[in-house]
C-alpha cells in the first residue's frame, strides 16, 4: 500500500524536486540514528567536500554515495598498483561518477553509459511489469526533466582535469543499452575485464542486461555495487537480481537499500 502512495506523491512532483525531498527526508532520518541507536559516523572531511558539491545534482542521497566512496576505497585497496578498468551503468547528471573519478586509485579507465535523454523513448518503452512506478504516462530521464540544459561532453571534460593527475582516463559513452550503442565502443567494453561496476539504470531490463554482460567480465575479487536494491519503487533492480541466478549468499544488502556483491 504504502509504495503505491510513495509512488503517486512521487509523480506530483517533477524528478529534481522528488529528489530534493527524499534528500531532505534521509539527511533527517539518519540524523535520529545519534540519538535512537547512538551510533555516530565521523564522515571523512575529502568525502563531505564533494559531497557539498555533488548533492545539488545527485540522485542518490549522502548515506548511499558514502557506500561508494567506501566501496571505491576498498577496490583501490584490492587492487593496489594494478591498472584495472572501472564501469558505470547510470550517470544522470555525474554524482557517483564523480564520486568514482575524484577517489579511484591512479591508472583507471573508467566507462560510464547513460542515454542522457536521448534514448527516453526506448527506455520508456522496454519498461516492464516489474516496474510499476514507470508504468502509465510517467516518463523518467527526458531531456525536458532531468537533462535539461545538460552537457555530458562538459561533465567527461571536467572530471578528466582530475582523472589525468592520477594517469587515468574517463569515457563517457551515449546509448541505450545494450541495444543502441556505437559498435565499435561495444566491442571495446566487450574485450575487457572490470574491477568495479557500478549498476544504477533504476528498471528491470536494462539491469539484467547489465548483470549479464558484466558475469563473464569481472576481475577476480571485483566489487559489482547495484544501486536500488530494496527501494520499493525501483523493485525491477530486485526481480533483475532475482532472474539473473546471482548467488546473494555471497551479496551484502546496505541499510540505504544497495547491494554490494563480492566476487
Ligand atoms: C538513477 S539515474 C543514475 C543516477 C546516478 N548514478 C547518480 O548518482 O546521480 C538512472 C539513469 O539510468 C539511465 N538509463 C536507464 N536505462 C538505461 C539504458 N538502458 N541505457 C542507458 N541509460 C539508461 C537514465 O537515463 C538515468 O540517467
């Protein structure tokens, strides 16, 4: 009952301000766990920085982009000294990515996709029954809502002025995918081996597709984060986790509603 209300007051609103709201409803809810549970996080000062700068256009909240940059921290551990690539499956307009590029290790090449609103007919589309909130007339990440005035190529151009400090490289790919991509960009993310993956395409579909085209590339003890998880109106990252045969023995399931599977 309650996701369907959380849905249809969700709709009221148009997507930058939806979330702005849950921004303001989880910075207050975690604010309670001092005084509920007296658990207390001393947030690392590089972290709350960019966060101060993020957060006027991320679509996740800090207690969520406080699991990727620690899950980031981690992989750069793991893979210490090793030239590794990292992939990001949802963009929006550049808050874990720039989480990624600011705190991965030096010599990372980093491939993130999105449709950046080009594609919101094909993502509106192949939106199935596992996706109710995008079912009916709502249509997300249009270039009149959340693209508008975007530029993804200034994004690219930006965190690369911090990525070639530490000889590592951003490409930001336009598609839908997998269906509509460059071939040639396919075939380049097809050929290799990723040591982070950041899942976040929000519905069913494009999130199996994903998790099967990432199986057969991961390094071994990669980190594959899927975003979504347990929210109630993203419930399609859930039945693509469910129909892919990922073993969630070995997956960790965040208090935020990530999934943080080992490898
Ligand atoms: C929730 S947003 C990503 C949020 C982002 N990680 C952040 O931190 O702000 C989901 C994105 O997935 C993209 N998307 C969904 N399905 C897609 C597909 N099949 N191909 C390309 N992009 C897709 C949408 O355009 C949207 O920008």
């Amino acid at each position: 009952m309650f996701k369907h209300i959380r849905s249809f007051v969700g709709k009221l609103f148009n997507e930058n301000q939806q979330m702005l709201v849950v921004m303001y409803l989880s910075h207050f809810y975690w604010f309670l766990r001092k005084y509920f549970l007296a658990v207390e996080i001393i947030y690392p000062e590089e972290f709350l920085t960019n966060w101060s700068i993020i957060k006027h256009y991320s679509s996740q909240d800090r207690e969520r982009n406080f699991t990727v940059y620690q899950m980031i921290k981690v992989h750069n551990e793991i893979f210490k000294d090793k030239k590794t690539n990292v992939i990001e499956f949802g963009v929006d307009r550049g808050g874990t990515l720039t989480t990624i590029s600011k705190f991965v290790k030096d010599s990372s090449e980093i491939y993130a996709l999105d449709s950046f609103g080009f594609f919101s007919d094909d993502i509106k589309s192949n939106v199935t029954k596992y996706d109710q909130h995008y079912l009916g007339t709502y249509r997300p990440f249009t270039k009149k809502t959340r693209f508008k005035n975007f530029n993804y190529l200034a994004l690219e151009k930006q965190l690369n002025e911090i990525l070639i400090k530490k000889e590592s490289n951003l490409n930001i790919i336009k598609c839908y995918f997998p269906e509509k991509i460059d071939d040639e960009i396919f075939k380049k993310i097809s050929s290799i081996k990723y040591s982070f993956v950041h899942v976040d395409f929000d519905l069913y579909k494009p999130t199996l597709d994903v998790i099967k085209f990432v199986i057969p590339r991961h390094e071994k003890n990669a980190i594959i984060l899927l975003d979504d998880y347990n929210l109630i109106n993203q419930e399609g990252v859930k039945w693509a986790v469910r129909d892919s045969g990922v073993n969630i023995n070995k997956c960790i399931q965040t208090q935020s509603g990530q999934l943080i599977c080992y490898t």
